[in-house]
C-alpha cells in the first residue's frame, strides 16, 4: 500500500530541496533492461497514438528530518534522473524493482495535494483511463519534479501550485492555505511523493467550474468529493479496502477497470495524514 516516510505538518519555510551530482548507481544488465522497455512504450505510444516524452526529473536521494525553528522541518536530497528510467524500473519494471535495490531505481520525487473547499469538501481527482499507470484511480493532484521546479528560488510548494494550477486553473489567489503533510512511498511502485492539504477560497462548485477550464484537464475524467471533514476517517477505511482487496492485486498500474474507482496508495496516504492533522 503505502509507507509513510516523515510525518508533518510542515510550513514552507521548513522544507528545502537541494540538488546533488550525484549519479543513480547502475550496471550494464539493469541499463539493457530499461533500454528494452523504453523502446517497448515508444511502440505502444506509436500504435496508440499517444505522445511519449523523455523529461528531465529529480530523484530522491535521501531526506532529513530536523528543527527548524519552533517547528519540524525536512531537507530533501534530489539528484538527477528522467521519465525514461523511471518507466524502465519504478513504472514497468517489474523485475527491477524485484531484482536490483532500490537505490537503482529512478524515485523521481513528485509532489501532490488534496483540495480542501471553502465548504469543507475534500476533492481528488478520478484519473483518465489513458494516463499511463494507476488509469480510473482516485489520486491526488500533482506530479513529477522537474529540474526549474527548484531553481531560481523557487520552492516544492511553488512546484504544487503550478502543478494546481496546470490540473483545476487553481491559482495562488483562490488558495487560503497550503501544508506539507508529510513524505510518503507508493510500496508498489517505490515512488516517493511529498504529500500536501490545499485550502481553496473557492467552494466545491465554483472549483469544478474551474477546473473544466484547466490546461491540464484531460488527467481526469471527473473530481470525486468526500462529504465534510468529520467524514474523512470513515471514508479513508472504505478506500483502503476497495484499494487492497478488490483491485490493487487483481489490477496492476496500467489496466483498465470496469468497477467502482478504487484509490491509490499515495490518496490513502494523504488523506489519512489530513485526517490525523485535522482532528
């Protein structure tokens, strides 16, 4: 399911990101095994007529908890790697995840938020059925880093907002408040995310108005809502046993579903941490 790697809340001062030189320890077979199935998703992009492109991302290294004035803070350790590695060991593939340790593997870091409405409605998105893994599944908002996410002064909650705007058109002035939740890892895919709350101006209906108008729209196919916060214990424990027991073995990233949506690992993690902040 999910593991939680560091536990907040914390502010925007007292999270940092720094970039290393360091390279992602390899060898020759596990580098023919991402070639191999970076030339297998080139084909299927080809006959599916979908776009496929090798970005630059930033890989988690390492973290550190520490203080940070009268609070916690987290220093995260991000070197370089691209969505070519992370398809070809966190995304599909299955035997590098099994065969190599985990510091081979990409971990690109992303980041991804909840959305709390002026309404107390808690909003996450039900992912397209043609993105390419976790298809039909409630998930946060959000994405990879990428390089300029953390250049010029620029910080992770910067990346979030454009990433919020990119996804809902919610800009910085409709948002009230943003929290970093915490540091979680998908433990099927072995992908850190750093997991955040978004408290919106806007109310439930005024933000789906927006977000038929978002650039990035096309992600999912509709926003599911849970009721109020005092709701969000009761509706988290229904999510983590649709996830676990209906779909997560039976489904693996990249199929396609016919039932009701279940949730992702990283969705059950950050509302979960909402949950623990919020009561």
């Amino acid at each position: 399911m999910f593991r939680i790697l560091a536990r907040g809340p914390f502010d925007q001062s007292a999270v940092t990101a720094q970039v290393e030189s360091t390279s992602r320890p390899t060898d020759a077979e596990l580098e023919r095994r991402i070639d191999e199935i970076w030339q297998e998703r080139q084909l299927w992009a080809r006959n599916s007529s979908r776009i496929l492109f090798d970005g630059p991302m930033l890989r988690l290294v390492s973290f550190v908890e520490h203080w940070c004035g009268p609070q916690n803070g987290l220093t995260l350790y991000l070197s370089s790697t691209s969505y070519r590695e992370f398809a070809g060991t966190n995304l599909f593939g299955d035997e590098a995840r099994a065969r190599w340790p985990k510091s081979h593997l990409a971990n690109p870091l992303a980041v991804s938020g909840i959305v709390v409405t002026a309404d107390e409605k808690i909003v996450l998105g039900l992912r397209s059925d043609k993105v390419a893994f976790y298809p039909a599944y409630v998930h946060t908002f959000g994405g990879a880093i990428e390089p300029g996410d953390v250049q010029g002064g620029k910080t992770l909650f910067d990346a979030l907002r454009r990433e919020l705007e990119e996804e809902l058109a919610l800009d910085p002035a409709a948002q009230s408040r943003i929290t970093c939740l915490g540091l979680a890892e998908d433990r099927t895919l072995l992908q850190p995310e750093l997991l955040f709350s978004v408290h919106t101006l806007l109310d439930e209906r005024s933000l789906r108005e927006r977000a038929n108008s978002a650039s990035s729209a096309d992600e999912h196919q509709d926003l599911i809502t849970i009721g109020a916060l005092d709701s969000i214990d009761q509706e988290s424990s229904v999510g983590t046993r649709r996830t676990e027991r209906e779909h997560m073995k039976k489904h693996p990233p990249g199929s396609t579903r016919t039932e009701s949506p279940p949730w992702t690992p990283i969705a059950l993690a950050a509302i979960s941490l909402l949950a623990s902040f919020e009561h």
